[in-house]
C-alpha cells in the first residue's frame, strides 16, 4: 500500500471512526478489503509503527499546497459556488512541555486566550469555510501570539487563488476592520462584510446624523439573544445617509 492509502484510511476514520493510532489496525480489519484504498491490498502492513512513518512524511510535505490543490479538486469537481466565503479563527491552547519551532515558522507561544486561560501556550487557528454547503477551502494555524486583525490579506489572497476570482464577498468579523486590509481587499477588486468597531469615528458619526434626522428603516432581522432570557436584538437597514463623502 502506498503512503497515500494509509492516508486515506486516517482520514475514513477521523469521519467516522475516530480511534486512536494504535487501533487503526483493528478497525481497519472490521471494515473488510473492499472498503479501503485498492480494495485492501496490503492488509498485513497496517500497524501503528507503519501509520507513524506515514504521518512523519505528511509532515515533511508541503501541506499548504496540498491543502490548496485538494480544495481547488473538490470546487471542480462538486461546482461549488464561491460568491460568499465566512472566515473566524480560534485560539488552540495546549497543556504541557512542548517547544521548538516547525519548519514552515509555527511555534506555541502566549497570546492573548479565547479560553481565559493566559498561563498555557496556544496555536490560532484560521478557517474559511464557503457558504454553498459550508465546505472547508481554507485554513491555517498561526503562532499563538498571532492576532486575528494580521491575518485577512493573507487568507483572501489566497482564497481569492483557490475560487479563480476575487469578486466573492468576504465575511468575516471586526478584525477584519482595519484600513489596510479593508483597503487591500477592496482595491484588488474583492467585496467585504463585516462589523464596524464602535471606536470608528463613522460609527459616532452614523449615530449623531441618526439623533438629527429620523430616516426611515428597514427591520431585516430580529432575534433572541443566546444566553440572555427573553433579549432580542434587531438588525435594521437605513438608506440615504451619506457618511463617506
């Protein structure tokens, strides 16, 4: 069996499965020849030692590209829409001694914790995921020192080069509200939705022309805030205020 079925059994069982290494083989085994790569030739070689070898050459590999090639396939391949991508990231945190720094720059460090946990090292972990079928295109782990508003020109650039276009309209929340990734992603031809900080001048400013003169607005979502009994929040739509001139 070549290094790419083992691979491929790896990610079976991370779908379905979810067993440690050192049971692959077992559930390898129950699943029968037909089910795996090349109908189960080489059923003998699958050992834990053998799956290790395996995963020590994933790490050798050039992962991005591989990440980006196996995205741009499954976009071919099931036609996948790319007019709206969403983007978040999270902090990994990470328990224990572990130190040294990857090949390609990945370190754990202290950052700034999502999980309140400022003594233990972390990872930032980025996702873009498309909005027909929430499909993974994108992701990247970032040194855990990394902060979320560094990241966007990165991540649109290269999604930009995974859907073959850069009109998609990129969302993502207030990190992205920066001048220069807003104006980077804007004056390559790229479309942005997002949060605007309250500390924005426009946001006092949107608000003041607001206590002057009533306008009219749209209602377009109102619903019940999560983990605040009976609280709803409603999104409105308000027309004809020229703030950017």
């Amino acid at each position: 069996m070549a290094a790419v079925d083992f691979l491929m059994i790896m990610v079976y069982n991370i779908a379905c499965g979810r067993q440690p290494v050192y049971e692959l083989e077992h559930w390898a085994t129950r699943l029968g020849r037909r089910v795996l790569p090349g109908n189960g030739a080489g059923m003998n070689m699958l050992n834990d030692d053998r799956f290790g070898r395996v995963l020590d050459k994933l790490y050798v590999a050039d992962r991005a590209s591989l990440a980006t090639e196996v995205a741009v396939e499954t976009t071919r391949i099931e036609g996948l829409e790319h007019t709206r991508v969403h983007n978040d990231s999270t902090s990994v945190k990470v328990y224990g001694r572990i130190g040294g720094t990857t090949s390609s720059g990945l370190f754990l460090t202290r950052g700034l914790s999502k999980d309140h946990r400022p003594d233990l090292k972390q990872l930032v972990y980025s996702l873009t995921i498309s909005s027909d079928g929430a499909v993974p295109i994108h992701y990247k782990a970032y040194p855990g020192n990394r902060t979320d508003d560094t990241t966007h020109i990165e991540t649109w650039t290269t999604v930009r080069r995974i859907v073959g276009k850069a009109d998609f309209l990129y969302v993502a929340d207030c990190k992205v509200c920066t001048d220069e990734q807003l104006f980077h992603i804007v004056r390559h031809g790229g479309r942005v939705v997002t949060v605007m900080p309250d500390t924005w001048k426009e946001s006092s400013e949107f608000k003041e022309k607001l206590r002057r003169n009533k306008k009219s607005r749209k209602v377009i979502l109102r619903r019940e805030v999560e983990s605040h009994d009976g609280k709803i929040e409603t999104f409105s739509c308000f027309s004809s205020i020229p703030l950017f001139q």
